[in-house]
C-alpha cells in the first residue's frame, strides 16, 4: 500500500506567475542551533519567481544547506517565516512535498534497494502522472537502475538523486550541489533538464559553490555569507557582469582618489599605488566621458565575471 500526501488544493505555478507573487518567499528566515550562540542563518529575505533559476553560493559553511532543511522544514526556523507556492513551509509541509523536487547535499538512497525500485516507489508516492518524462530522464542519464544502489559510484547515486527530483515535474525545485560527482557529460545532461523545468515555469533554488557554473544556469545569484545573504546580482540581461571593466594605470596617487569619486564609474579595486580597476554604471560614452578627464597612461579593458563579484564581498575572509 502505498501512502500519498494529502493534496486538498490544486494549485498551479502559473497562478504564481500571472498575479507575479514569489514562489519561494523568505521573510526574515533565521535559524540558531540548540546549544549556541550564533545564528547559522539570520534574517534571509530572498524571493524566486516562476521560471526563474536562482543561484544560492557560497563556501561550505555559509549557510545554503541550513537554509534549504529550513525551507524544506528538515529544521525549522528560529525566528522569521517562509512561503513555497503561497504555503507556510512550516504548517503545510506535508502538502508541500508533493509539489517540491528536492536534492540534498549528500545523496542517501536505502543501500539495499536498487535504483528502480526506489524510482517506482517515489513515483507513486509523488503522485506522477508522466511515465514517459521518466523513462526519458533515465535514457538521458544513463541511469543504472538495477544494481542495489549501495554498490553504486557517487555519480550514479546523484544521477537517481537527480531523477527522483525531476520526474514528478515539480513547480519547484531546490537542488543542494545537484552536479557534484557528475561527469561533464551528465552535468550537460543536467542543464538540459533544469532548462526543461524552467520553460515549463518551475521555480528553481540551486545551491553551489561553483561559480562558473552558477554563472552559466542562473537568471539570479545571491551570496550568503556567515548566514546572511550579503549581495544578489542579476546574471542575464543588461546587468553588471556584463558591462566592460576598465583596468587604469593613473599618473599619480591623487588621481585614485579622485576617480573614486567619479560620475558613471564603479570603484571596484586597487593594484599597487596607481592601477585600478573600474566598471562602467550606466551608458558607456558617459563612462569614457568620465575617464576621459583623468590623467590615464594605460588603458585595458575586460569582462566582470561571477568570481570577481564573489571575492569582490567575501575576499580572503570568510
């Protein structure tokens, strides 16, 4: 006999979509450990929409996986609160389950129970519909499904993980380092997958500490640090990843200083004495102006990706 979640209503992302509420809406989310004095996750306000692919990075120790077992209400928060589809993670998980795709840090499958089995039980747990999107997941991943999956590698352990995620067709997915173990063949097949969950409206949460990666997949990244969300910055579209980064050897030390000061330009560091790095804030003749009246001897330019935005917050420290 197999046990279903309880699902009174039915709800569509699309209503998440059309009346643009958050599916995923943190409030003030925090989260203290019994026995200590400090918060692992304070005050994260953090809100994914439909469609959208959300970046959550950060290095081990940051806070990502304490914030998802908080949503996925594994441990439930300290202070704050927290909605998935409009529902209290807290008061409607159990009907959340249904509608979540879910994939922890560290994939546990039962050792003895090999990968079909699992994937038949979960399918009918989860209230599938779709037999032939799973059929085509496994065929996409190569998934080996009949071998007990405690003789398996960790690649074919987060392959199933992966699977058990997405083969219910969720409106939300919250995906803890879902490409670790993956070789680069599987982490395209991956992609592929994730890409067919948002155009079909999915709210996608994915935590890594892949930069280039998060780069790649999502539409938003925020970095958490010490338990707090401390920048999010769009990724695609006109945004400042893309805008051209100027690296400026300057005549003189007063120079520096000044151009800290400058219209149209972001002060992003300093090499030595007389070389900076800047990034252009709005049009890009107003930020040619803008140099234009500083004493220049040498004049580069690059692109601002994801790693200079992430040490530019975190550094040598964390």
């Amino acid at each position: 006999m197999v046990t279903r979640y309880p699902c009174k209503v039915k709800w569509s992302v699309l209503d998440y979509t059309i009346g643009m509420n958050a599916v995923i809406d943190c409030q003030k989310l925090s989260k203290r450990y019994r026995g200590t004095d400090f918060f692992a996750l304070k005050d994260l306000d953090l809100k994914v929409e439909a469609g959208e692919v959300y970046g959550f990075i950060g290095p081990n120790g940051a806070g990502k996986s304490t914030a998802i077992r908080t949503l996925m209400n594994f441990i439930q928060p300290t202070e704050g609160t927290a909605t998935i589809l409009g529902k209290d993670i807290v008061n409607d998980s159990v009907e959340l389950k249904r509608h979540v795709g879910y994939l922890s840090g560290d994939v546990a499958l039962y050792k003895k129970t090999t990968g079909r089995e699992l994937l038949d039980y979960l399918f009918k747990l989860q209230g599938a519909t779709d037999p032939a999107y799973r059929h085509k997941l496994e065929k996409r991943f190569h998934a080996d499904l009949d071998k007990p999956t405690g003789s398996l590698s960790k690649g074919n352990r987060q392959k199933i993980g992966i699977l058990q995620a997405f083969m219910h067709q969720p409106e939300v997915l919250i995906l803890d380092e879902p490409t670790s173990g993956l070789d680069p063949l599987m982490q395209e097949a991956f992609y592929d997958t994730m890409s067919e969950a948002r155009r079909r409206g999915a709210a996608l949460l994915i935590s890594s500490h892949n930069l280039a990666e998060a780069q790649r997949i999502s539409d938003r990244v925020g970095i958490i640090k010490q338990g707090r969300l401390i920048h999010e910055q769009a990724i695609s579209g006109n945004t400042g990843l893309g805008k051209p980064v100027f690296r400026l050897v300057l005549g003189s030390i007063g120079e520096v200083a000044k151009l800290k000061k400058a219209p149209h330009l972001k002060f992003l560091s300093k090499e030595g004495d007389v070389t900076v790095l800047v990034q252009a804030t709005g049009k890009l003749p107003s930020a040619l102006q803008s140099i234009a009246g500083f004493d220049v001897r040498e004049l580069t330019t690059q692109q601002l990706n994801l790693e200079d935005e992430f040490l530019e917050f975190y550094g040598s420290a964390t």
